[in-house]
C-alpha cells in the first residue's frame, strides 16, 4: 500500500480497532448529544460518530474537554464534499444500518473545505456534464469507470494470450482516414492535418508489416454536428485487425470471443454491483451471435410494420431498436450481427463478395437497439482497391500512402472497430454516451 488509510470497503473484514480512514463527507447529521458523519471513498461508505460536547464544563477540569469541544465545532461546520482524514476505533455493530459498523472519530483533519456543492443526483444530464468531477463522485458513475477498467482488462487479456501485439497509431494524419465527412482538420505548421477519424490506415499498415494480429484502444475523431445519444466529436475507439482470413465470418468469430471474454469479466467482478446500482441482471453472452444478412434484417423489421426510410440505406436508428426487438424475441439474444452490407454503403476499403459485387464481406454489430461495431474483411488486393475507391469517386491521391500499404505484398486481413462508450451505455441500460465518457466531447461541448 502506498497510503496508510484503510479503504472503506476493507473495513468489514478488520477487527475492531484502531483504524485510519479518508475521503469525502456525504451527510452530517448534527444532534445534541452525538454527531454522525457519512464518510465516502471510491470504495464505498461509513458511518462515523462522535459524541458531542457543546461547551466546557465550568469546572474546566476534565483533560481533553478543550479538544473535544474544538472536534465537535469542527464537525459541526462540515460542508458536503470536504475532504477528511480521520483517526479513529472502529467497531463492529449489527444496529448500524450502513454495513453494520462505525468508526469513533479520535481526531479529524479537515484536508480541503468544499463550496455548497452545485448539483444533486436528480441534476439534469447538463448540468452534471459542467459538473463533471462533481458528477463522478456518485457510486454508479464511479462503478461505471471500474466495469470499463475490467472489460479491457479482459479484452487486453485475451489478446495478449492470442499473441496479438499493441499499437499505437498516430492521431494527426495527412489524409482523412474513412472519408472527408465529419473530418476535423488544423493548421499543422506549413500545412493541413487531420485528426484521425478511426486508425483504419494504419491498423491495416501492421498487416502489411506482418504483425499478424494487433488491437488498438485510442481515440477517434469525427466532427459529426449531430446531437444525439450515440455519437461525440471524440471517443475511444477498440480496434483490432488480424491476418489470414478466409471471410468476415472470422472476424465475426474473434469478436464473439472478445465479447465473451469482456463479459464474463464484468458479470464475475461486478454482477451484484450491477444488479444493486443499474437495477440490471447482466448475463454473459452465448456464442454464436445470431447473424442476420442486412437485406433479411430490413424485411423482417418491414414485416413487423416498420420500413427502413431508404431502401439503399443503412439501418436506422429505429431499425436498429427494431431488428433487435426480434432478435431478443426470436433467439433469446442481445447481440446480433447485421451482415453483408451494399458495397454502396460500405468505404471501399471493405471486399466485396465474388459472386455478388453488390455486396460487401461486413457486418454491423448492434447489441441491445443500438450499432456498436463495423468490422469487415479488408479488400488486399491493390488493383481491386483501387478501382473500388475509383467507383466511389475517391481520388486516390487523396489516400496518402495507404495504397502504398498494399503494393509490396499483404496477407488477406480483416477486422472491426468498436465504440467502448457505446459498449457500455448498452450494457448498463443508460440513454446517452455522455453517461459513460470520462468527460465528453460534442458539438457544444469542450468543458471541462
Ligand atoms: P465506424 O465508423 O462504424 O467504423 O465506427 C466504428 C464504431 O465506432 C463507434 N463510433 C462512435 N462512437 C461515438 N461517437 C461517434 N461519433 C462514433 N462514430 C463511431 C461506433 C461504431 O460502431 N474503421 C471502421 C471500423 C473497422 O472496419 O474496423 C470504422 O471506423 O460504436
């Protein structure tokens, strides 16, 4: 340990005894004879109390009497939020309602006073966004952050024992890196950068570099106006690419495993937190994903009274909610993979069918109502690129040197990205990604 407090949550497991603990004081509840003060730290809360003497005994003779007062007048103008150290006994007592025991208070430092704190848990989803280190003091904020930590933990986990190697592919790019929507360009000395929109280039780059099999978990870039509950200007994107793969069906069969690998971490770890904070029963998933071609995906969701607007168009948001509606009906399943996307549609980048250009080797994973991933087996084969890109009225000159990637020889690859905020929006039946961003990015929002 590199501090001497005892974390709140070990408290229970220790015998009753002197104890050190920190953080930040939630409730004071002030009454004549005895105080009791809320204590929280990231790991939970306890119960503290003092017995209160309010003025010196005449006399003046009782040792310590002086001390007391000052730790009870102390006590006593506790704001929400300061910061204490606290010295004190614990002891373990059943009447205690939070977790059946208390810590005496002995001595109590006041590390940093707190202003009136300006938001409440009922604080509208703006409010708590300028709030935000406010904001995140709330269990089911700070229990979010840790389920994100255990299921990259997972994801990493499993891609270290698969062999697959870390990159980090830069953010600043000479060229746009999906297509020239949403694009956020700056001045970069004497010339134009891009943020990267997704590390496509350079994820497919390793494959030319015979690396094999690599991920990626880093930030992407759109500058995407639109104020909805899915998307910000910038997120953080889990990326990986592998080679020698036959079709998308691969790709689809590495992602199920890391779903299930993510899962089970999070169910195991945090299942009961879940249940207590989301009020949700969080299974791991069954494999395989059920698997829908897009054109089946629309007709089914058609057939139920919803037609998708364009016909040449991806699902919308509302067939998205739909088609997994059946699916969960149909197959007992949150996840199904949307498959075989018009090459219209899809960035040229992706390969097409042989025997049906019209189609693309791609799918979408949409978990619970929502899209969360795009993955697809990658075109290799640099004449086809090109001509693909041609079709698509991209000027290959544009591409950079991401052509280059592909004329010194490259194995057949494919591979997805996949929205980590979105995961767990999903996952956690919350209404917006702003709920699970550290701190997010949007149109309007820079702050803090
Ligand atoms: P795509 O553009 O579909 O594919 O993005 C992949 C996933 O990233 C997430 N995402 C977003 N999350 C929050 N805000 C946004 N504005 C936003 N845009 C995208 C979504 C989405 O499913 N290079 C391809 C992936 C690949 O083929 O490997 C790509 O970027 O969860």
């Amino acid at each position: 340990p590199v501090t001497s407090r005892t974390l709140i949550k070990n408290l229970a497991a220790l015998p009753d005894g002197p104890v050190s603990v920190a953080g930040w004081v939630d409730t004071v509840r002030d009454q004549k004879k005895v105080q009791f003060v809320i204590l929280r730290d990231e790991t939970g809360a306890v119960q503290l109390v003092n017995p209160a003497v309010r003025e010196l005994d005449p006399e003046g003779v009782s040792v310590g009497a002086a001390e007391a007062l000052a730790l009870t007048e102390s006590i006593s103008g506790l704001s929400h939020g300061t910061f204490v150290r606290v010295m004190g006994e614990l002891k373990h007592d059943e009447r205690v309602k939070l977790g059946g025991l208390e810590v005496k208070i002995g001595d109590l430092e006041v590390v940093t006073a707190a202003l009136e704190i300006p938001i409440a848990a009922d604080s509208g989803l703006d409010k708590r966004m300028d709030w935000r280190f406010l904001d995140l003091r709330h269990p089911k904020q700070n229990l979010i952050f840790r389920i994100q930590t255990t299921f990259l933990h997972a994801l990493r986990t499993y891609w270290v024992e698969h062999e697959f190697v870390e990159v980090q592919t830069p953010k600043l790019m000479a060229s746009p890196s999906e297509s020239r929507a949403e694009l956020f360009q700056l001045e970069y000395f004497d010339t134009t950068a891009y943020l990267a929109q997704s590390p496509q280039h350079f994820k497919q780059m390793a494959q030319s570099a015979g690396f094999g099999k690599i991920f990626e978990v880093g930030p992407a870039f759109r500058a995407d106006p639109s104020f909805t509950s899915r998307h910000a200007t910038e997120f953080t994107s889990i990326d990986t690419e592998v080679s020698w793969i036959d079709t998308h069906e691969d790709v689809m069969r590495l992602h199920e495993e890391l779903m299930v690998a993510g899962f089970t971490a999070v169910v195991e770890k945090h299942g009961a937190e879940v249940a207590e904070l989301f009020g949700i029963e969080l299974t791991v998933p069954t494999t395989p994903f059920p698997r829908i071609p897009l054109a089946e995906a629309k007709q089914i969701v058609a057939d139920h009274g919803y037609v998708v607007p364009r016909a040449d168009a991806d699902m919308d948001p509302e067939g998205e909610r739909r088609i997994s509606q059946y699916v969960k009906e149909t197959y007992g399943h949150d996840f199904v993979f949307l498959t075989d996307y018009a090459s219209t549609i899809r960035p040229f980048y992706h390969m097409r069918h042989e025997d049906d250009p019209s189609l693309t080797k791609s799918y979408d994973l949409i978990y619970n109502g929502t899209e969360i991933s795009t993955g697809a087996q990658r075109e290799h084969r640099v004449e086809v690129l090109v001509a693909q890109a041609e079709s698509m009225g991209l000027d290959p000159e544009e591409l950079g040197t991401y052509l280059e990637f592909f004329k010194y020889g490259v194995p057949p690859h494919g591979g997805f990205g996949m929205g980590l905020a979105r995961v767990l929006m999903l996952m956690l039946g919350e209404g917006s990604i702003r709920e699970t961003t550290y701190l997010f990015r949007g149109p309007t929002r820079l702050l803090p």
